[in-house]
C-alpha cells in the first residue's frame, strides 16, 4: 500500500498527496504560525526555489488552491502564494518573528515553521500523510491455525508479498511473508490413537510426524525419514502413555494420572471389553494406588455423567469419537458413543440415521456407521446408512438402519472385523 501510495503509474505526473495540518508537528520540528480553516485537504508539493517570474509562470501551471509550499524567506513568493489562498505554507530559515513580516491578514490556509533546512522538511513532508489513505480496508488476513500452502495460494492470487495473521479476535499476531513460505516451515505432530492419515488432523499430511503412539491396526501412513513407531495390542493407548512415565522415571502429576485412568476405563468399558489385556488390567491398579480411587466407582460415575443423547446434537455425538478407512475399495467411517442404557436409541433413530447421511456425504464416504454401546448391560446397537452388503453382516437386523449386537463393545476387535469380512466378500463378486 505504500508503494501504491507514494510511486504513481505515471513519474511524469506530479503526485498529489492527502494532508492533515495538524499532523505537521508530529513529523516536522517546529510550530504553527496561523491555523487554516481546512483540516484536511489533497495537495501537491511546490518548492520555492526558482527565480520569481520563472516561479510565477510555472505556478500557473497548476491549481494553486492543492498546492502545498515549502519556502524560505522569499518574500515575493510567498506574497503570491498568499494571495493565491494555497492551502498550506511551510517556511524554512526562520530565525525569529522579526523574519516572519510578511502580511497574513486574509489568508485562510496554515502557516507552519519549520525549523529543519528545506531538504529535510520536504522529506519529512510526506510522512504527515494520514495513514488511512495508505491502507486498504480490504486485505485478506489469515489466522494462525490455516495451513501455510493456504497461505501461499492466498498470497499468489492477491498477489500479496505477505499476508496478516489475526488471531480469534481479530488482533494483529503477526505477519507471514512469501520468504517465510519459501523456508518450507513444517508443524511437528505426534501421532497419538490412531497411525493413518484419514483420521489425522487436518492438514496432518503436510506436517512432520515425530512419533506414533497406537493401539490399533498399521496403517498406511508414510514419513520422510525415521520415527519412533510405539504400538502395542492393548486395550488403551492411555496405557502405552502410563508406561513410559514408569519407563522413563518420570513422576506423573495427579491430573494428568486421571485423565490417563479415564482413558483406559472408557477404552476397555471398565475391563470389560474384549480388548482388555492384563497389561490395561495392571495399569489400572497402580495409577488406582497412585490416585488413591476406587476405580470401579470413579469409572461408574464416570459413565453415569454422560449426557442423554437427546441433550447433544446426533452430528457431535457421531464426530466425537469416529475413524475412518479405506479397505478393498471402499471407503467408510465408523463412530462409537457409550451409554448407560439403550432406551433412547428408537425414539433417536431418525434424526441419528439423518446425521450418519449428513456425516458420509460431507466426508465422501460409501456409508457411515455408529456403535452405541451400553456399557451396564455391554450390549450395542448398530445403525448405519445403506451400503451393498449390509445384509451379508451376522447380526439380527431391526430395521434397514439398524442391527442389534448383543454382547459386542469393542469397535476395532468385534465390528470392524466383521465389516471388513463383508467389505472382501463383496469385493470380490
């Protein structure tokens, strides 16, 4: 905006500029002699440097009412621009009041004096130029959460040499320049529950991973060099975190204790999923001693403070806890939500069935699916949008959206076998 501003299309054309008078002493060291009656008007600059009739046929040129002059003491000059009513006069070489005998009675326009030499005043000149006229009100901003390839496209299209980063409330946190993209700065993540690039973060898949650390299936996800790889058969990815505090004889603080015991309780449904092992078993037992809790009471408690899904949107509930995957040509998602009782579920159905169309169309998906699990009886239901080979699955159909699963609690050792069974079989006709 300043280049815009200051350098014109056309260097043969004389700029013209916006001043506010008052702005004068910020910028020039001196003081006002006369106070004009316009505070802000557009102006070009003329120096009073040429002889007097060279002057005046030079002036003549130019509308003398947006023209601002910088001059010493020249008396005839002054005197014409005066009478002239120019907007502004700035006077060099001032010593004292005895210099200034010039005659201002009439004149309308500001008088400054400036105390710099005449170079220097002219330079400072154009610094009094309100800011406003050098912004535009219309620039792309950009906030510290976007991808910086989005960065880099936005610059390119606006043709921007950099870009405003304003935070949540729209507070200035910095400014990324083109040189800032072309260093190529990556996010570091660290993988944590999951290990395949369908259900990272967005924009996971231009960052550097670090480290994996999962309880699930491998999947596909790729890296540009070595990485830790830390993955167990477990129950609980929260039980793997445990145990390298214990590995690494680090003292675990009380909060981050519990919030690792809530997470193996809700993975394994109190031990009571078929993906417990007696390694999450274990864990529970010492962080219990270490909380000093009762773990079948907090874990009861815990469950019991879910909220009813009738208080929570059918979309949030699905997104809260759901994984993607692309196995033998399709792909699909699978979201859990557990329950303390499954009286809900029919009343619900609709408007759940509706947000499992509404989640596999936005996340193009073949179909979507969602486990609800009561964790008091640990049985579940499965409803689920259509999808050729639905009817291959071994469980007792409700209803076209529905399936009920008896006894199953774990997502990933009971239901996503028994779904990628389907998924090959059906392949393969």
């Amino acid at each position: 905006e300043i280049n815009d501003y200051f350098m014109t299309g056309d260097i043969l054309k004389k700029p013209v500029y916006t001043f506010r008078p008052e702005n004068f002493e910020n910028v020039i060291d001196g003081y006002f002699h006369a106070k004009g009656e316009y505070d802000e008007f557009s102006a070009s600059i003329m120096v009073g440097a040429m002889p007097y009739e060279r002057y005046v046929e030079h002036m003549e040129k130019f509308d003398l009412r947006q023209t601002v002059l910088v001059v010493g003491k020249r008396r005839d000059i002054v005197e014409f621009a005066l009478s002239n009513e120019v907007p502004a006069v700035i006077l060099t070489g001032i010593k004292s009041s005895e210099d200034l005998d010039f005659d201002f009675s009439g004149y309308k326009g500001w008088v400054y004096i400036s105390n710099l030499d005449t170079a220097e005043t002219l330079r400072r000149l154009t610094l009094t130029v309100p800011a406003k006229y050098l912004m535009s009100p219309d620039i792309p901003v950009i906030t510290p959460n976007d991808d910086l390839d989005d960065a880099k496209d936005l610059m390119l299209r606006h043709n921007r040499r950099g870009l405003i980063v304003v935070d949540e409330n729209e507070q200035l946190a910095g400014i990324v320049t083109r040189s800032d993209v072309l260093k190529g700065h990556k996010q570091k993540i660290i993988m944590v529950d999951h290990n395949e690039m369908n259900q990272a973060v967005d924009g996971a898949e231009t960052a550097e991973i670090l480290e994996v650390v999962d309880h699930h299936r491998l999947g596909t996800v790729k890296t540009t060099k070595p990485i830790q790889f830390l993955a167990k058969p477990v129950g609980s990815t929260c039980s793997i975190i445990y145990e390298q505090f214990r590995n690494y004889n680090v003292e675990i603080p009380k909060n981050i204790g519990l919030l690792l015991l809530s997470g193996v309780l809700s993975d394994t449904v109190m031990l009571k999923s078929p993906t417990t092992t007696l390694f999450d078993k274990e864990i529970v037992e010492e962080l219990s001693n270490l909380l000093n809790v009762d773990y079948s009471e907090y874990g009861k408690k815990m469950f019991y403070a879910t909220d009813s899904l009738k208080s929570r949107e059918p979309e949030e509930v699905i997104n809260a806890d759901f994984k993607k995957y692309s196995e033998y040509g399709f792909g699909f998602g699978i979201g859990q939500v557990e329950v303390v009782n499954l009286n809900e579920i029919d009343e619900l159905k609709g408007d759940f069935v509706d947000a499992l169309k509404n989640v596999r169309d936005r996340k193009r998906l073949d179909f979507a699916m969602l486990l609800v699990t009561d964790i008091v009886n640990t049985d579940s239901v499965l409803l689920s949008t259509e999808f050729y080979g639905a009817k291959r699955l071994v469980y007792r159909k409700l209803d076209d959206y529905s399936f009920d699963l008896p006894g199953v609690l774990s997502r990933k050792k009971q239901l996503l076998p028994e779904v990628l069974r389907v998924l090959e079989e059906t392949a393969k006709k």
